[in-house]
C-alpha cells in the first residue's frame, strides 16, 4: 500500500488514537495528582517534620524515584513491546498505573508513597512507549505526524482532568485523589477487547530473527540515534519535571501566607496548573506542523531557546498571581509543546523491529539522569530559599538540548522504516 495516498482515516485507526491517546490522559492525570497535592500529602505523612524545606527534599526525593520507575517501565515495556506486541503490552502498562496510583492513597509514610509511585511509573513509561509505536504505526504515512501532536495533547489534557477533579474534591483528603486515579483500568479493559498487532509488526515479527533488540541500538548503525535521542529526551524531561512541574509549589509560595482558606488555595492552584496547559497543549499541536515546514532539529531548537527564556521569565519576574497566570500559558507552550517532537521523531530513528525499544529507550533512558532534576531543585530550595530561583536555575539545562541538536540527524521527509 502507498501509504502517502491515504488522505483519512478508517474508524479502526480513530479507535487505536482514541484508546491511546485516552492511556495517556490518564497518565498525566496519575502524574500531576502527586504535583498538586505534594504539599498537604506530606504535611500528613512527615507529622512534626513537614516544614517547606522537608517538604521539598522528600518531594524532589519522591518524584526522583517516579522518574527512575517511568525510565525502567519505558525502557523494559518498550522491549516487551517488540516482543510481545505493542496492543498487548498497552493493556498491562495501563493496569499496572491504575492499580498503583489508587494504592497511594492507602500510604501511611513517605516511603511507602514513594514505593507506590515507583510501581505506577513503571506502567505510565510502558504505556508512551507501547501507545505512541501502536499509532505511528497503524496511522497512514500521510497523517502520522499530525496523528503524534494529538497523541501528545493528551498529556495536556490529563492535567486539566488533574486539576478540574481536583477543585472539584476541594476540601477533601488528599487520597481521594489518588483513588480517583483507578479508573484508567477501564481503558486498559476495552483495549483489550477492541485493539489488535498493526500489520508493520506482525509483517516483522515474521520476518526478522528475534535478536536482542536492546543490544542493537549501540551497534554501529544506530549508536548515534540512539545517544541523540536519549539526549534530546533527557533535556526536556529535566527541564519539565526539574522546574515547570513545580508550578503548584510556586503558587503556594506565593499566596499561602496571607489570609486565604485552604479551599481559596486549592483553587488558584487549580487554575494555575490550568493555566499552564492551556499554553501546553497549543505547544503540542504546534510542534508536527512546524517540523514539517522547518525540519525535525529546527522545531526542537525553538522550543529549547523558548523554555529557556521562558522559566526564569515565569517564575522570576511576576509580582502578582494574575501575572503568574499571564505568563504560565507561554511557559506550557515551550516547556511542555517539545514532547510532541518525541511521537514524531524517535519512531523515524528505528525500523520496525526494534521500534518500541529504540523508542522506549530513547524517551526514558534519560530519566534516570532527569531523576536528579526534581531532587536537585528540592536541594536548591534548601540553598537558594525559594522554588523561583530553584527552578529558574534549572532553565539552563536547555543550552546542553540546543548543543546536543548539532549531533542529531534530519529525518524530514522519511518514511518509517
């Protein structure tokens, strides 16, 4: 089939986006409940010890052990994906999540949050690397780059549905929020029942010997892609988890010591994290158009130099809460907008065969570093006496993305191989 011929899709392939991209909302959603209530979370779980400073060690700490657990599932699901099949593995990335991010609400110290933030992220990096291959894959060649900026505003829009569920649970214990966070088993459930191997993978599957498709990406032929890649991976991850998630501690910062009740709080966080993704989500549609009309490497040097003037801008210059919600949207844009280069380009790195790996790897590898981001802004708090100046610190991580870009290949242009 001339892939470049198909000009719409069947409602098969909506039906793979939709499932897809309804995984990931939900991933976001499971990611950003710990964002919003970190702080009342463990005020509980650390009694006597929850001053700001602690709070912000054993988060950064917390939220470091959810990025090594995303690294490990995004990295071991996305082998599995190669092996086992990217549908199947969909479903258990998602029930695994699902599973775990109720569990959390059932910790009685910090630790155990942290256990069971670890298992959920094994699921949420499963389900990026297994969902975003599915689609590239089964969408015409036509259509596959817009069909990746749809994918990837689901992450947008799981952060809405964080912060809508939690205004609405304003007042509420913290746990009803990561209760609330089990209903993604239903999505796992009817992918289970709806979605079947796109025929690139069943066509490869039969094909190719089953090698050990980790070991290839460090062979010769695709040893640069794959540093690449994880580099690029890596930035935005820091960048993001180091700084712009930290946006619901900024707020707090900023309006807590006056005279507002707890619900008042709640709620200016809520719009903020609103806020921002309304930026965010502009950002992911933006991304696949650009890089089809300037190139893959361009698009990603605009939203590194934007993130880059755009978080210490943020978080430095606004004297106000209005000014804060003014400049979040543009923040969002840049900071968040990049992910929507990883569905487009790390599947065009890799043939079919080792797609999901080479993918998965890619886009999670560099979270093991990026680990060090959230625990090293807690650490800046201690010394710097503000999550402004922390985050804003981390902005300069964006300089190594746009250095790292001089080494990437342009893949504009190219069918999946």
């Amino acid at each position: 089939m001339n892939s470049k011929k198909v000009a719409s899709l069947s409602r098969y392939q909506l039906l793979v986006l939709l499932v897809a991209w309804l995984g990931w909302v939900f991933d976001s959603m499971d990611a950003t409940i710990y964002n919003l209530v970190l702080t009342p979370a463990l005020r509980e779980l650390l009694g006597s010890r929850g001053t700001a400073e602690n709070i912000g060690w054993y988060g950064g700490m917390i939220l470091a052990i959810f990025l090594v657990g995303w690294a490990i599932g995004g990295i071991l699901l996305g082998i599995l994906a190669d092996y086992l099949g990217r549908a199947r593995t969909l479903v258990i990335a998602i029930l695994v999540y699902a599973v775990f991010t109720g569990l959390a609400g059932l910790a009685h110290s910090w630790w155990e949050l942290a256990i069971y933030r670890f298992v959920t992220a094994l699921g949420v990096g499963g389900e990026w690397a297994s969902g975003a291959i599915l689609v590239a894959e089964v969408f015409p060649e036509s259509l596959r780059v817009k069909g990746a900026g749809v994918l990837q505003s689901a992450w947008g829009a799981g952060y809405f549905l964080a912060a809508g569920v939690y205004l609405l649970l304003a007042g509420h214990s913290w746990r009803v929020m990561f209760f609330v966070g089990v209903l993604p088993a239903l999505v796992g459930l009817f992918a289970l029942l709806k979605i079947h191997e796109p025929e690139r993978w069943n066509e490869a599957k039969l094909k190719k010997s089953r090698g050990l498709t980790l070991w290839e990406l460090f062979g010769p032929a695709r040893r640069r892609d794959t540093i690449v890649g994880s580099s690029l991976a890596f930035v935005a991850v820091f960048g993001l988890w180091g700084a712009t998630n930290w946006t619901p501690s900024l707020v707090r910062e900023r309006i807590e010591p006056g005279r507002l009740s707890p619900a008042e709080i709640t709620a200016m966080v809520s719009y903020a994290v609103m806020s921002l993704n309304a930026g965010a989500i502009v950002g992911y549609f933006a991304f696949p158009p650009l890089a089809e009309r300037i190139g893959r490497l361009r698009a990603f040097a605009v939203m590194m130099l934007g993130a880059a003037i755009a978080l210490p801008a943020t978080f430095l210059a606004p004297k106000s809460y209005g000014m804060v919600l003014a400049m979040l949207p543009v923040l969002g844009f840049f900071t968040n907008g990049i992910f929507s280069g990883f569905p487009v380009y790390l599947p065009e790195l890799f043939p079919t065969h080792m797609r999901a790996t080479g993918a998965g790897f890619c886009f999670n590898a560099g979270r093991v570093l990026a680990a060090s981001g959230p625990f090293l802004t807690g650490y800046l708090v201690t010394q710097l006496g503000s999550f402004a100046r922390a985050a804003s610190a981390v902005a300069l991580i964006y300089a190594l993305g746009m250095l790292v870009l001089l080494f990437a290949r342009e893949t504009k242009g190219l069918e999946l191989a």
